[in-house]
C-alpha cells in the first residue's frame, strides 16, 4: 500500500502473481476508493470455484454503506481470473479502468456487477465468459456499462454484455467490442451511442442487439448482417449498420443508417412507424408493410435493391404527400425500366422523387456518402502540388470508422481547390454560378430555357454548365437549382471544369 489521504487508498502492484485455492474470501478484496497503479505484470487467481479473484464491495458499511470505487491505472497488465463464477464481481460499487490492461475471465461471468457500474475511459478492459451459459459482463437491475475512451471488449456464451431490467449501456468515446456465441451480443433496457465505436463484428449470436431503447446521436454502431432489435430506434446523428432492424419506432432526424430489412418486433406487427425528417436511409428491400413510413423536412430514403412499381407505391405515396424540402428525396432501384413514371427524375442509377420547398438551410442536409471518423483516417497524403482533389485518393483508411472524418477531409480539399474567399456551393444553382463565375462568365451558345431558373445569371451559369457537359439536366426544361449536392460532387464538378494538366 502506498498511503492513504483520507478519502482514499492508494497502492500498487508490480510484476505480483497471487494465487489462492482455499475456501475463503476473494483473493483481492476493495472497500471504499481504492486507486490501483498496475506496473508490470501481475495476476490474481482463485481456483475455488464458488469465490472471484477480485471482489469490490462497501466494507460492509451497514447501516449507511458507501459504495466502493476500485480506479484501475498505470501502464502494466492485470489478469483475473476464477475458474467458475466471477473474475471480478462488484458488489457494491465501481471498477473504473483509465489506463493499463486488465483481462478478467471466468466461467460463469467475467464480470459480475449486478445493480452496479463498470466504466472504462482509458487503457483496454477484456472481460470473458468461457462457459456455454456464461456472461463477458453482467450488469442488470440497475447497472451500467460505460465506455467514454480506451477499449472495452465483453464476450460470453451466451451475452457479451447483459444489462436488462433498467441496466443501461452507453458509448460516448472510445471502442465497445461485444459478442456471444448463443444469445445475443448485447442486451440492456437503454443503449446509446454518442460517439466513438459499438462494434459487433465478431459477433456469432443471431442477435446482436435487443433493448427497449436504442439512441444513436454520434459515433459508429456497426452490426453488419445481423439483427438490431429495439422498441424504438432513435438515431440523430453518427452511424448505424444492421442487417436486420426490428423495431416499433424509428426515429431518424440526422446521421446514417444502413441496414437489409425494416421488420417489426415479433408480436408486435400494428402500429408500427417510421418516422423519417432527416439524415439518409439506405435499406436493400421496402419496409415491411406494417410499417407507416412518415416523411417530414430533409427525409432521405433510398431502395438500394431492384424493386417493383407496386411495392413501391405506398412509399411514393407517401412521399408525394409530405411537404418536403428539395433535399429530401425517395429513390429506388426499379425493376422494369420501361415502367419508370415520366415526371420523376433519374440519375443513372434510382428513380428520384424530391421535395419541392426551398430549404431554408440546405447546410443541413447529409452528405450522401457513408461518413468516416478521424481516428478512420490513418494518414492523409499530400497531393500532387497544385491538385488539392488529388488528396482524396492520398487517403488511407484503417479497420475501424468513426463519425466525421469525410466532413473533415472535404471540407480541407474544398478551402484549397475553390477559389479563396468562395462559400462551398449547397446546391446545384450556387454551384453552377460559382463554376461560371470563375471561368470568366461566358455566354452559352444557346439562350436558357429553364422553367425553374429565374435569376438571369444563374440560367446562362447553367446552360453554359450543360452545353460544356460540366452538369447534367435533371429533364428537358428544368435544372433543379435548388437540388442539393453533396460536397465529394463539388469536388468532381469543379476538377471537370477545372482539370489539372
């Protein structure tokens, strides 16, 4: 022990292995705030199968127990490990790791904190459940899981993390790896993501989350080909990778989602709804038709999978209802290209439907290419001297990805390429004033014809943008000036009109 201030004790332990195998009480026991520094290697076994090798609890306080507090720090290693019930259970209490390794594995749970809080913010937590029936980390009635830096990994046989019954699981920074073999990879009655990384890769489960409330705000959720189960799914900003999505709700205001499927919970098949105002939505199939699919402002909801006229219908429907902004769009794969109504766009690939309000701040809008986080962006190149577009390709992409590094990255390349002083054009109609401008305001060979350009100026911008193959018409007599264009289309127009020799 190293001292002790009054409130809490502090102590350290380098290169120590200890092993108990009697029938008594946990190999290392914490009570009150205990502040651990790890230095070097270190162990704690117990080899009684009905004991933890690391137990945190009040001290028995009674009548007016404290709840302890064990801070695991320094830049060592510590490996608990029991051979059947808990690594570590915390009885009454915190276990907080802000730096160094701990790696906890047991049979039964790896972690044991039943109404109580297991939080990492530094340094990397590995809690493991060898059993068929076992729990990485179990942490219901009432516990909490959260990972606001650092790396916390939980896997298990049967749950990776179980946090039911008012337990809560939030990632605010940092990384969250969760996977089971049987069950589910992540169950709790709360799950947000609010930035860093939830990551379900590894996942075997056929379930990789199930929790009455899923709040994604920022960060990356990302449980590609599996199924995300929720009574309502609110996402607002960051990112959201599924393969199936069951829920009764969902909510997108802002952010990415991708996902397969749009199911409702089993047993839960009437008055299901989707409520979509902005962000962008990529499913492979149309919602499930228990489904009422709202759209509201800057909805965005694309069909990435050939699909028929009928089984889109009630989706376009709906959308032509709304009174939308020209940001918000429905587009689908269509499965007979004859059949493609006449009044609706196309842009090579999907039938466009588009709202028709002007967006009063089409700043708003989201991008329409899946976000990447900095920490995603292992190294941006410099570029070709004089070519700022260049540097798009200079960038090298690592395994995990986070929120925000595209915005970052087009935005740099934007300050370069675009003339100094010029704002990064929102729509199709700054964008083309901006090219023309700066090729010194020709005139075009024809007189603009465009029903929907009035601004004098603008129309001979985009007829000139056209004539020179700059820009494409949206139809024959209209250039949708107020259709929204994401940043990358900028950087593609302006290095078309403006090549690099």
């Amino acid at each position: 022990m190293n001292g002790y201030d009054g409130t809490t004790v502090y102590a350290t332990l380098q290169d120590a292995h200890i092993e108990y195998n009697a029938d008594s009480s946990p190999t290392l026991t914490t009570s009150g705030n205990v502040e651990l520094t790890l230095s070097g290697s270190n162990t704690v076994t117990h080899n009684n199968t009905n004991k933890r090798a690391i137990d945190i609890d009040d001290g028995n306080g009674w009548p007016d127990p404290t709840p302890g507090l064990l801070t695991i720090k320094g830049s060592g290693s510590l490996t608990a490990t029991n051979t059947l019930s808990s690594g570590i259970r915390i009885q009454n209490g915190t276990l907080d790791v802000t730096d160094g390794t701990v790696n906890v594995t047991a049979a039964d749970n790896g972690i044991y904190a039943l109404g109580n809080t297991v939080q990492v913010s530094g340094g990397t937590l590995c809690a493991t459940a060898t059993g068929e029936h076992g729990i990485g980390i179990k942490a219901s009635h009432n516990g909490q899981v959260t990972v606001s830096g650092g790396k916390l990994t939980a896997s298990g046989g049967s749950y990776g993390i179980e946090a039911s019954e008012n337990g809560r699981v939030t990632v605010s920074g940092g990384t969250l790896n969760a996977s089971a073999k049987e069950t589910v990879a992540i169950t709790g009655s709360s799950i947000t993501v609010n930035g860093g990384v939830l990551n379900l890769e590894d996942n075997k489960a056929p379930v990789g989350i199930l929790s009455e409330d899923l709040n994604v705000t920022n960060g990356w959720l990302t449980a590609k080909d599996q199924t995300v189960s929720a009574n309502n799914i609110t996402v607002s900003g960051g990112v959201m990778e599924a393969g199936a999505l069951n829920c009764s709700q969902l909510n997108v205001s802002g952010g990415w989602v991708e996902a397969d499927t749009l199911k409702p919970r089993e047993n839960e098949a009437s008055s299901c709804t989707v409520n979509l105002s902005g962000g962008n939505v990529k499913l492979k199939s149309v919602p499930d038709s228990s489904f009422t699919v709202n759209f509201s402002e800057r909805a965005r909801l694309t069909i990435t999978e050939p699909v028929s006229e009928s089984d889109v219908s009630a989706l376009v429907e709906a959308f032509k209802k709304s009174d939308l902004y020209t940001t918000a769009y429905l587009r689908y794969k269509p499965t007979d290209y004859y059949a493609i109504p006449d009044d609706v766009g196309w842009d090579g690939s999907y039938v466009v439907y588009q709202g028709t309000q002007r967006d009063p701040d089409p700043n708003l809008a989201t991008d329409d290419n899946k976000p990447l986080l900095p920490s995603d962006i292992v190294e941006i190149g410099a570029a070709p001297e004089g070519d700022a577009g260049g540097a798009i390709a200079a960038v090298v992409l690592g395994s995990a990805a986070v929120w925000g590094g595209y915005e970052v990255v087009t935005r740099v390349i934007l300050n370069e390429l675009l003339p100094e002083g010029a704002a990064i054009p929102a729509n199709r109609g700054q964008l083309a004033l901006l090219v023309w401008n700066n090729a010194g305001r020709p005139e075009p060979a024809a007189q603009p014809a465009f029903a929907d350009v009035a601004d004098a100026d603008m129309a001979k911008a985009a007829q000139w943008c056209v004539e020179q193959g700059i820009m494409e018409v949206k139809s024959a007599d209209t250039f949708k000036p107020e259709g929204w264009t994401p940043k990358f289309n900028v950087i593609e127009t302006w290095n078309k009109a403006f090549p690099k020799h």
